[in-house]
C-alpha cells in the first residue's frame, strides 16, 4: 500500500485488528457492505479517499450534527492555532509504532476491542435466533502485529528476518463459527438496534477528507521530508542503492514484498540501517504531524463530536458486556 495513502489508517485498523475480537463471520465485512451502500465509500468516508483512516473513520451511522463551515463565504476569519503537541508524532522504535495527533480522536485499541466483542455477541444471539439453532463461538487467540510501515520497512529484526515481505500476524478472532448463516441475516442483524448503538464507526465530511489529503501531499512535499529523503537517499548510495520512488513508498529499488531471499534482506537491511542512521523515521512522521496541525485545529469541533459519538458506543458496549458474563 501507498504510505501516502493509508497513513493513519493503517495504523488504527492494525491496532484494532491486533487486539479486538471479531466474528468468524466477519463482523467487518458486515460492516464494510454497510459503508458500500452508504455512500460507496465515497470521498465523504473519512480517509479511505485520503488519509484512508480505514474503518477506525468510516463506517455506517453519521453524526447528527453537520460540521459547521470552515470560513463562510465572504467572511475572513484568522486560523486557528495548532497546539504545540500536535506539531509532532510518537515513534516508538521497539513497539515498531508511529502515532499521529489525529490518534487522540480515536478510540483505543482496548475501546474498539470492547465494541467488538459485544457487537460480535450480539450479532450471534440475532443469527440465532433468526436461524432457529445455536452457533458456535469462538474465543480470540492474540496475533502479533508487525512495525508500522507508513515510510517503509524500518524494524531491524523484521528486516533480517523477512526482508520486505511482511512478516505474519498470526492469532484469531473471536466470533461466531457459522458459515450456513446466509448473509442476509448477518446483514439484518448488524442493522439491528441493539448492534447499532455499540458500533463506533461515523462518516467524515467531505471537507475532512480532502483536508487530510492535501496535509499528506503538504507533508511529502515539505523542507522536511525532502531533507529526510536526501539524506536517507545519499546513505543508500554508499551500499549502491537508491530509493524505488514512484508509488512504491519508502523502499529500496528491486524491492519486493513477495521476495523472501538472501538479496531482498541484505536490500532491507541495508535500507533500515540507513533510516536509522538518518533517524528517517521520526523526521517524516513529525513532518505528517505538523502538516496535518492545522486540519486538526479547523475541523476540531467535527473531530470531537465524533469522538463523544465513538465513546457513547463504547459505553453502551460496556453495559452490554456487564449485562452478559456467559461471554467466553
């Protein structure tokens, strides 16, 4: 995937993946056909067009409220300030995380962890009794979620290990085991009430979307990442190597996440040594941070109305699971 294009949302959904259980049935699928009527994941989704903050932004349910308008036509208004703690990511070398400002408008991997659960449940007690027989449910065993790369391989480990392959995550989640379930009925059941009020996921306004896409253009074409890039470029070229470019991301050319050999590690290896050494990483990603500063100080009203909207569901979950301790 294109870093560029699936910043934070690969960083939220692999966190929530990791950690929250899901349906054997595929409670995202559910969920994701639910986004597809909706608006066929148009540029309205937050992020999935943009900064494609996968289904952490997106999902089946819009806030009540529309967000109000950035300046009114004709009426000047001074920018806001972006807070001094929004300038800057948190790069955490051996978790292998990059955590953007934006996260702060998100749930917790624990918090979508509880929604899951109880969605999950939920949707099973529905499937059963619209198919008349109990289901099987399955209890989650915990995967093991690779580093982030939204600027490329940069975990050493991985690196010797697997190259740019991706390294495998393993676990399983929890859910109910019933693939004679038409969809239909998964469907229905994910429309239900009971189910909608623990679902978390709001649609983003059209105006967040292309806001966060232009603060990720803004970002790659900045003083910053282009200093990052040359120096990160200029230490490639003492081990005869130079950066893929194009949309291959911040990979090495020859690159390949299907290569798995002795060459495509001694690439990767070489290619994480040298971000390291320019300590590439926390400069791009403070560099995405700053860029996307100043959305998060306009649209600040909009991201916090979803986020009191995501922590009413997830309350609602927390009833939900206190009122059922049979779940495994």
């Amino acid at each position: 995937m294109n870093p560029h294009d699936d910043d934070f949302a690969r960083v939220l959904r692999a966190r929530a993946d990791a950690e929250a259980p899901a349906m054997s049935v595929d409670l995202a699928t559910v969920v994701r056909a639910g986004r597809r009527r909706r608006l066929v994941r148009g540029g309205a989704v937050l992020a999935m067009t943009a900064i494609a903050v996968t289904g952490a932004w997106s999902g089946v349910q819009a806030l009540d409220a529309a967000p109000q308008d950035l300046q009114p036509a004709g009426t000047p208004s001074p920018a806001p300030t972006p807070a001094e703690a929004d300038l800057h990511a948190q790069v955490d070398p051996v978790a292998g995380t990059i955590t953007f400002p934006l996260a702060r408008y998100d749930l917790t991997a624990e918090e979508w962890s509880t929604t899951f659960l109880a969605r999950s449940w939920e949707m099973k007690r529905c499937a059963e009794a619209e198919v008349g027989k109990p289901l099987r449910w399955e209890t989650a065993v915990p995967g093991d979620p690779h580093s982030d790369r939204t600027f490329g391989v940069w975990d050493l480990a991985e690196a010797e290990e697997y190259g740019y392959a991706v390294p495998p995550q393993g676990g399983r989640s929890a859910g109910a085991v019933a693939p004679d379930v038409p969809s239909a009925v998964w469907d229905g059941c994910n429309a239900s009430p009971a189910v909608q009020a623990m679902s978390p996921e709001v649609d983003g306004s059209y105006e967040l979307a292309a806001a966060l896409r232009d603060a990720s253009d803004a970002a790659a074409a900045s003083e910053a990442s282009r200093a990052a890039v040359a120096d990160w470029t200029a230490c490639l070229a003492e081990h005869d190597l130079e950066p893929a470019g194009g949309d291959s991301g911040y990979a090495v050319a020859g690159a390949s996440t299907s290569r798995w050999d002795r060459d495509s590690v001694a690439m990767a290896v070489a290619d994480v040594r040298c971000k390291t050494a320019v300590d590439f990483v926390p400069r791009m990603a403070d560099a995405r941070a700053a860029a996307q500063a100043p959305v998060l100080a306009v649209f600040r009203d909009e991201l916090e109305a979803r986020l009191a909207h995501q922590r009413a569901a997830v309350a609602a979950a927390e009833v939900y699971l206190a009122e059922h301790p049979e779940i495994p």
